[in-house]
C-alpha cells in the first residue's frame, strides 16, 4: 500500500479508541514490522502509550496527553527520568520540545477587539 496507505492504516488503528482489544492486537503486529524495517519507531511509541493510558498504566514514550484550559497536560509516564531516552531511541524529539509544540497549537489565541 506504501507509506501513505501504511500511514492512513496506523492513523486508524490509533485512533480505535472504542477497540482498545483491536490496537492491543495490532501493537505486536506494529513492533515486528518496525524490527523488520517496515514501520516506524513514533508509530510504535504513539500506539504503545495509547495502548498503556488505555489500561490505566503509566505511558513509555510521553506521547499522550490531555489538553486543558489549551495547555498539554501529559498522561503519567513510566520512568520519567529517562523519557528523553526512549524517545530518542524512537526517532522521537525531546518531551520538552514536542510538549512546546503542543502548547504552541493548543494555546488559547489572544483575542484582539476588531476596530
């Protein structure tokens, strides 16, 4: 299907919130094909943590949050201390920076009063 249908396929599973059975079968599915060289590592992050904060488990990778009063507000994650590192082993940036870039398009916008 290629990288777009393979992109449009994990979008789905990851998203199949009402499935939590169907993304916990799917996640080893994911992990094998990313050792195999077909998937990539912030698929297997995104869909690891989802699976974890669905069950009520610490997340791995610091990828799911919560955003309140347009502020990203982080699941707990396992380990937190060595986040960084996970993330990084994933192909995924630091937790500061992709916590900035949430924040940067949830922020609530000032409101300026038209003339």
């Amino acid at each position: 299907v290629g990288a777009d249908g393979a992109d449009a396929a994990f979008t789905l599973v990851q998203h199949a919130d009402a499935d939590t059975a169907f993304q916990v079968r799917v996640l080893p599915m994911l992990e094998r094909a990313y050792h195999e060289g077909d998937e990539t590592g912030p698929h297997v992050a995104l869909l690891t943590d989802r699976v974890a904060t669905a069950r009520g488990a610490p997340q791995v990778y610091g990828t799911q949050l919560d955003i309140v009063a347009g502020r990203a507000l982080l699941k707990p994650i396992r380990d937190s201390a060595n986040v960084d590192a996970r993330r990084a082993n994933m192909g995924l940036p630091p937790l500061r920076e992709y916590l900035r870039v949430i924040d940067s398009a949830y922020a609530p916008r000032a409101r300026h009063p038209t003339p």
